[in-house]
C-alpha cells in the first residue's frame, strides 16, 4: 500500500502534516470512511481494515468528518457541512475519485472528469479552508484533476489507487511523513 501511492502535487511545503502543529483535522469525502472503497474489485476477504477516516483518527484527536457526497457519482451534495467542516480545522484532507460504480469489468467510462458534483465539492472546501488543502484520489483509472494542479488551494495531491486493506493507514503515513511517497 506504501509503494502504490505517488505524490501528483506537493506545493509550499503543504506536505508532510505534523503531529505537533496540526491539532484539529477536517476530513472531507465519500471515500474516507468505507473500508470497501480501498480494495478495488479484485480481492479476497480482509482480516482486518482501517479507513482512511479511523487511521487519521489515530493521528490527530480531533477529527472532522463530512463525507460531502453520497457516493463517487456525487449527485447528491452536503457542500455546506464540507465547508463548516474545513473550515473549522487546521488541515484539511480531501478523500475523492471513483469506485466501483464506474470502473471494473464490463463499465467504461465516458471521459476522465470526477463524476457528478466532486469539482465543485474539492473547490468549495479548498476555499473555505485555512490554509491548501490535500487531495487524495482513491481509483484504479486516470482522472482529469488538472483544475486542482493550477488551484492554489489546493496544495497537495496524491493518488493512493485502490491500496487494500492496509491503505487507510499507508494514506495517513504518508500525510505524516513516516513514508515519501514517489512523485511524478
């Protein structure tokens, strides 16, 4: 799980977060809390699973959850709990990207974009955070994110893939800086 995630963007020092100065964390996204999100189609069952939601609540005490959309398809938005969770935490984390609804076998996609409502979600809680927020895309295809590359509230990304079992808590070490992350 380490191995796969790859740092897409890491602008002004917007990574690694640290446990000393990052005292309250808002955590925004529908694939932040299912275990099922990190394992892709191709898997037997877990012995045990951590979210990315449960590993970063191991990190930082105070931890802010609003999953913004109801699925990856994101049609069905709660932007305004997003907001008033960003922008109430020190940092912000960002969990998007696909699932199973639109990549695995016998589904194509379209084109490459974020389904639904998921740009407008990333932009309206990377405006109201404090400071850039990170975005980390869970899916096993490439998606177009080139509005957050040049957005300067947005200062990290990272694609995480569909890490398995063990990704939620690959995910936060690599926020934490106990794993760098290859980069491209």
């Amino acid at each position: 799980a380490l191995e796969g995630i790859v740092l897409l963007k890491n602008d002004g020092g917007a990574l690694p977060l640290s446990k000393s100065t990052v005292t309250s964390l808002g955590v925004v996204g529908f694939n932040a809390n299912d275990a099922t999100r990190l394992l892709g189609n191709y898997f037997g069952p877990p012995c045990a699973t951590a979210t990315p939601l449960q590993a970063l609540q191991g990190y930082v005490k105070d931890t802010r959850f609003a999953a913004g959309c109801n699925a990856a398809a994101c049609n069905v938005t709660a932007i305004p709990e997003a907001v008033r969770v960003a922008s109430s935490a020190d940092a912000v984390v960002l969990f998007m990207g696909l699932d199973q609804d639109q990549e695995r076998e016998e589904v194509d996609r379209l084109d490459l974009t974020l389904p639904g409502k998921q740009q407008s979600l990333i932009e309206s809680v990377a405006s109201a955070a404090k400071k850039p927020v990170i975005l980390v895309l869970l899916c096993g295809g490439p998606v177009d994110v080139s509005f957050a590359k040049t957005n300067p509230k947005i200062g990290a990304i990272l694609w995480a893939g569909y890490p398995g079992e063990a990704g939620g808590m690959a995910i936060a070490q690599v926020l934490f800086g106990e794993h760098n992350p290859g980069e491209i």
